[in-house]
C-alpha cells in the first residue's frame, strides 16, 4: 500500500511540492526515490495517487496522477466537546478521536475545569491529527476548535444538533428508543463530556433543559479522555445503526 502523506496545498496544484517534516519523512526516513508513488491528502476529504518526479534537498516535487473524494468518513457530523485531561492523555485523546471519525473537537471549559490549554498546545494537538489521519486513513481532517465556556457551547452547539452528555445518572446509550438520534448529511450529534470533578448539577441541567439526553456510560467513574471516546463510539455506531448503515 503506497504511503500516505498530507500536503498545506491543495490537490488541485500543479507540480504540488512536499516541504517540511513531510518531504524529510518522505525522502530521508523512507527513502522514497523519483517514480514511487504515494497517497496525498489535503485535509478536505480528497485524496490522490502521486508519483515523485524529482528530490531535492528539503523538498520533494510530486506529479498527481488520480485524485478521488475519500469514503472514510462518516456521513453525519459528530462532534465531541470534553474538558480537558492532563498532561499526554490529552495527545491520546485526540489521536483516538480522530481513529474514530469525530468530525470536530471542541475543548471545554467547565466550572471544575483544570486545565485550559493554550495556543501552542493547540496546535501540537492539530499535528497529533495529521499523524493520526495519515495512520488510519482519514483524508478529511478533525478540527480542533479554541476552547469555549459550556454556556456558549450548549447554546451554539445544541441549536444546530442533537446532544448527548456524559452523566451517570442518564439512560443507558444502547437503550435507543431513548437516546435514537436524528442524524442526516447536516444534522449530527455533539457530545460532552465534563472533567474529572464532572460537571455540576446546574451545567447538567442546562444542557438537559436544552434537549440534550443525559447518557450513562455505567456505574463506574471513568476518566475524562475515556468517558469521550467511549460516548463518541456509542454514538458513531447509533447514528450508523440509525441511517441504517451497521455497526
């Protein structure tokens, strides 16, 4: 299978250039030679087979052979927002979010939150995706949205989709005359999941007072990046089996 690699510049760009830590993992790590060809993405959900044309130092000059819209995807928008975790569970979190086809990932401030992560560890983050996209096939990549307070994110986020929020005391997710979302090309399902004080009895009720069901994930206390992506494959898989499309 050729190897896959994301390009800043649209697909469309001819000769379409390789810079940067791509064109070294491409010509020093792998080793890769003028007539091999790779798999290019930009991010936007097409890719394309390329052959290299030529190496030189620090960059590689690729010709687009074939370009084709990835089926990768899925065909709702899904969204998680999650308080943050500590230290590298947050990369983690991110990494497995994206494995999963979460489409946007929205960083929450609560009242018990602890950590509010800045610029730079944002932008660390929106790399984690790239890598993971190129691991596990994704051609469109997840965004990583700034930080936002949980009144404005229940107010955005559930006037234009169905939610679903993490709390012990909710219906149980496969129970899904009760939790059935209604989810369409445009209209998905967005998530939240609060930090490991959990949110408070007012954040819950406002997200409840909204039309979000409240969703148990068991009787055990899990940890904020585990909580998020077991909701996110509860719900993948529900809006799936919803559309019709399986498990």
């Amino acid at each position: 299978m050729p190897r896959r690699f994301f390009t800043a510049h649209p697909l469309k760009s001819e000769p379409l250039v390789l810079a940067g830590g791509e064109a070294h993992h491409l010509s020093h790590v792998l080793r890769l030679k003028a007539g091999d060809e790779v798999v290019l993405f930009d991010g936007t959900g097409e890719e394309a087979t390329a052959q290299v044309v030529k190496v030189s130092s620090g960059q590689v000059m690729l010709a687009v052979k074939s370009r084709r819209i990835a089926t990768t995807e899925l065909p709702f928008p899904l969204i998680l927002g999650t308080a943050v975790p500590k230290g590298d569970r947050f990369s983690w979190l991110v990494e497995k979010a994206t494995e999963l086809g979460v489409t946007r990932l929205i960083p929450l401030r609560t009242a018990r939150s602890i950590v509010d992560p800045g610029s730079g560890k944002l932008d660390k983050m929106r790399n984690t995706v790239i890598a993971a996209s190129k691991q596990c096939g994704r051609s469109q990549l997840m965004v990583i949205d700034e930080p936002c307070d949980w009144g404005k994110f229940l107010q955005k986020e559930l006037s234009e989709h169905q939610g679903w929020v993490a709390d012990l005391a909710g219906v149980s997710p496969l129970d899904r005359e009760a939790t059935a979302p209604e989810v369409s090309g445009g209209t998905g399902l967005v998530l939240a999941v609060g930090p490991e004080g959990g949110l408070t009895t007012e954040e819950v009720a406002a997200a409840a007072g909204l039309g979000a069901k409240l969703v148990s994930l068991g009787p055990r206390i899990l940890r904020t990046e585990t909580a998020a992506l077991a909701l996110a494959t509860l719900a993948a898989a529900a809006c799936s089996a919803r559309l019709g499309l399986g498990n």
